[in-house]
C-alpha cells in the first residue's frame, strides 16, 4: 500500500517559487530547499524531481498565476488603451515598490539567470514574453478600433516595445533605488500611444 504524502505539494511548490524568485536558481541549494519546504530530499524528488525540475515548475506556476491577471487588466472592455496605461503604470508603480523591487520579476530572473543557457527555461520566458506581447497587442488592436490609438500606428510593433520596456522596468526597478527612473521611463513610453 503506498504512502499518503505528508505534506501540501501545492503549497510546497509556492514555497520553492519563493526561494528560488528570492535567491535565484545557483544560489539556492537542494539544502536550502529542504529546509525552506520543510519536506525532505527525497520528497522532493519523488514529486518534483530534481533542482531544475523543480525550478522549471516553479516558474510555470508563476506564468500560469499571472497570465490571468493580465488577461484580465488588458481585456478590460472600456477603453483598450486606458487598460494598456493601466498595466505600463502598474509595472513601474510596483517596481519601484520595496516588497517588488528586491526580488523583480521571476519570469525576468529567470531570463538573465539561466535564458542564455538553459534551453527549457528560456522556451518558458519566450513564451511568456509571447504571452505579454500577445495580451498588449490586442489592446492596442482594440485602442485603434475605438480611435484612441492613431490609424498610422502599428499595434504589434507597439505592442512589442511595450513588452521589451516592461522587462526593462523589471530589471532597472530591482537595482535602481529610485523610482522615478522606471515611472518617467513608463511615461515616456506610454506619450508613444498618443
């Protein structure tokens, strides 16, 4: 008869996403894991494979946990570019923000950590990035529709900058301690849309 887990893997794997979102990828051992999670070596293992496994995981749960919430600030039925100013003044509201700021964003993390040569993990930031650029451009799609977004711009060259300049914050926000370098950036890149 098998064992019945003794702990919560859902709430285990949010536990790892927190190390590994905090410390990054090399500088979190499998020790750390085990006393971080509080479950031990060979349970982690056995449900989530190895380190990187586990890691790749992670970083799932963080795409599938925000996804939604774009999705849902950007499909926002008003205004498409009311929605799109919304989610660039989010990003640099929050990456000036200390609870935000030390730890960025994992999905850019795990870009400049582990992108240039981890072949799994810079498929998963791709199609993050794809995800974004997607969610934006049909903004911006519906903005032109509506005529706040002039005829003679492109939504998804536009939609492609906005994507880049967000990754940008992420990573200018973690290091800088002053927000207004991501805020007048943000709203340098928004001017564009008008």
């Amino acid at each position: 008869m098998a064992r019945t887990k003794e702990f919560d893997p859902d709430a285990a794997l949010q536990a790892a996403l927190e190390l590994f979102w905090r410390r990054g990828y090399e500088a979190t051992t499998m020790s750390d894991l085990v006393e971080h999670l509080g479950i031990g070596r060979a349970s982690i293992y056995a449900t989530f494979g190895n380190k990187h496994d586990l890691y790749v995981k992670a970083l799932d749960r963080y795409t599938g946990a925000n996804t939604p919430i774009l999705t849902a600030e950007l499909a926002e039925p008003e205004s498409g570019l009311d929605a799109v100013r919304h989610v660039v003044r989010r990003f640099a509201a929050e990456a000036g923000s200390d609870e935000v700021r030390f730890a960025g964003c994992f999905l850019t993390n795990s870009a400049t950590e582990l992108g240039p040569h981890d072949e799994v993990v810079a498929r998963r930031v791709e199609r993050g990035w794809e995800q974004l650029e997607t969610l934006l451009h049909a903004a911006l799609v519906r903005a032109r529709a509506q005529g706040e977004l002039p005829a003679d711009r492109d939504p998804q060259a536009l939609a492609r900058m906005l994507g880049v300049m967000l990754q940008g914050i992420r990573v200018v926000g973690k290091a800088s301690s002053d927000p207004a370098r991501v805020r007048d950036a943000a709203e340098q890149a928004l001017a564009l849309l008008d």
